[in-house]
C-alpha cells in the first residue's frame, strides 16, 4: 500500500511517502480502505517528537480516518460499508491506504458528508464532545471556548449551544463572522479581549495552552472548571474553588454515532478549509503550524471523492 511515513523525528520535510506492507487487523479490529484522513496538530506534534510511542520507525502518522470497510468482525460493520473513526493515540497510521481500527472506534460515515468531510470530524469533535462532558456542561452555564473557530473549538462551540449553554468564544477577527454563523452568542477577538468583563464563566475550554492556561483561572466563578487540552494543568496558577483537568482524547465509535446524528440533521456544521492529497501532506503540516486553521485540513487518497462532489459517496 501506499503510506505517508517517517524515519526521524524532524520538520515537514522527514515526511516521505512510500510502500509499505498491507497492515493486518487483529482480534476486534476492522481494515478500512482509507479514501480520506484528517490532519491534527498531534499529527505534526507527533512527526517533532513531542508526541511519542514504542513502535520503530518508520512510522505511519494520522489518526482521523473516512473511508469503506474491507475486513471486518462479528457484530462489526458489513464490508463495503462506508465509515469514519479513530485511531487510538498514541500509535498513528492514517495517511496510508488502508488503516487498522478497532471495530469500537468507528461509526457509520454520515450520509450528509463526502469521506473529504467526515475525515475532518473524529479525533477534534470526540475531543470538543469528550471535554465538555467532563466539565459538565449543560443548559444555562457560561462556556467560553477558546480558538473557537479551529478544529477542536469550532465543534465545541456548536456543541455548547446545542445544550443549551451561553457560548462566549475567542477567534482571530477575520473569524468573528465565522463564529457568529455557528450560533456563538458572544464571538470575541482574541486580539484585544477583554475576557474578565464578559465572564465569570462556568466552564472554559483551553484549546492554546500556555499563557493562555493561565489567564483562565481568573475568569471562572467560584465552583467552575477549566478544561485544559493540550498540555497538562499548571499547578503553579491553580486558584481555590476551581476545578481542572486535562483530557486527553480517546476512540468512541458510539459517540461518533451521535456526533453523525448531528451532523445528518444540520445541528452540527463541519468546516473543511481545504483537501490536500496525501502526496502534500507536508504542506498541510505547515500550514496547521501556523494554527490559523479554520476547521480542519484534509489529505484525500485515491479513490477519494471531491469536495462537493456528491454527498452520498459510500
């Protein structure tokens, strides 16, 4: 098959695509012809090394996964059926042309989006959905959502307000409108924010980490809860009263399932900024690096089908 791997840890240009041999699923596991796979920060995380994993190189990379089903397991999904998934972290291998998943971590394909599409939707809609379970959200609490108009916040975000909570967000001005589109209630430019004067706020979401982290504490109410994502909670900030945590994301086809369901029904958009091939796959890695991504980046592999193309394409 063919598959985007590395040998070294490094910058973009460690990525090189390459044959290699057809991966075989074992007990539980499903083999998915991959006709789309999503891009990540944890993806180029991985390839510098700060994401690591005790499998030798080369490795495969990726984990967001569309594409048909070739092998499956009892009770599993029917061969030929279109679906998308989650590869657990932390062992990648998404941008190839087939992928080994458990059968537990893939959902059907929703019917509304192209493999293009519903690549862009696992690992940052599991991570918006996983997070703000663990922070309880619910009808009538103030969320602010950080970056909410990247992968991770702009799924966040529409999730918040489809239960029922007062989304605050943060964005770059250019995504204010975006943000405004997906129902947030109080789109703020992260340039000149005044956070303090539109909170406390019941839960906030730290998709940033760093300075970012740590002006959130400030900003929550007696009882509130940080959500922190991409690096662990800082111990030195912590404020009384407060709770916080780090989730870290993991495979659940069951909650795919329901994401899928929100999708299908136009309760939850899906924002692609652009489908590379798979052969371009270090220019998506740039371009996620400089972390002004609106919605996803995509790499479609052959077969795939276009943007728009038709939405029906399982």
């Amino acid at each position: 098959m063919q598959a985007m791997v590395f040998s070294r840890y490094g910058d973009e240009s460690v990525l090189e695509l390459t044959r290699r041999p057809d991966p075989v699923p074992g007990d539980g596991d499903v083999l998915v012809e991959v006709r789309a796979a999503g891009v990540n920060p944890v993806d180029w995380k991985h390839r510098e090394g700060a994401v690591r994993n005790d499998r030798p190189f080369p490795q495969g990379i990726g984990w967001d996964v569309a594409g048909v089903v070739r092998a499956t397991v009892p009770g599993g999904p029917a061969v030929g059926e279109a679906v998308y998934g989650m590869l657990p972290l932390p062992y990648g291998g998404a941008y190839q042309e087939l992928a080994v998943l458990p059968a537990s971590a893939v959902a059907p394909k929703p019917a509304t989006l192209t493999f293009a599409e519903a690549a862009a939707v696992p690992l940052a809609a599991l991570t918006a959905w996983q997070a703000l379970e663990a922070a309880g959200a619910a009808a009538g609490l103030r969320v602010l959502v950080h970056a909410g108009a990247g992968g991770v916040g702009h799924f966040a975000v529409q999730l918040a307000r489809h239960l029922g909570a007062h989304v605050t967000a943060t964005a770059s001005a250019r995504n204010l409108e975006f943000l405004d589109r997906l129902g947030v209630d109080a789109p703020v430019d992260r340039a000149g924010a005044d956070l303090a004067a539109a909170g406390p706020f019941d839960i906030v979401l730290d998709t940033v980490g760093g300075p970012t982290q740590h002006a959130a504490w400030p900003l929550l109410r007696p009882g509130g809860t940080l959500i922190t994502l991409p690096e662990p909670v800082d111990e030195a900030h912590r404020l009384p009263g407060i709770t916080a945590r780090r989730v870290v994301v993991a495979p659940d086809g069951e909650a795919l399932r329901r994401i899928g369901a929100l999708i299908d029904t136009g309760s939850l958009h899906v924002e692609v900024q652009a489908v590379l091939p798979l052969a371009e796959a270090a220019q998506a890695h740039r371009v996620s690096e400089r972390g002004r991504v609106r919605g996803k980046l995509v790499l479609a592999l052959p077969g795939a089908a276009p943007m728009g193309a038709g939405r029906h394409d399982g």
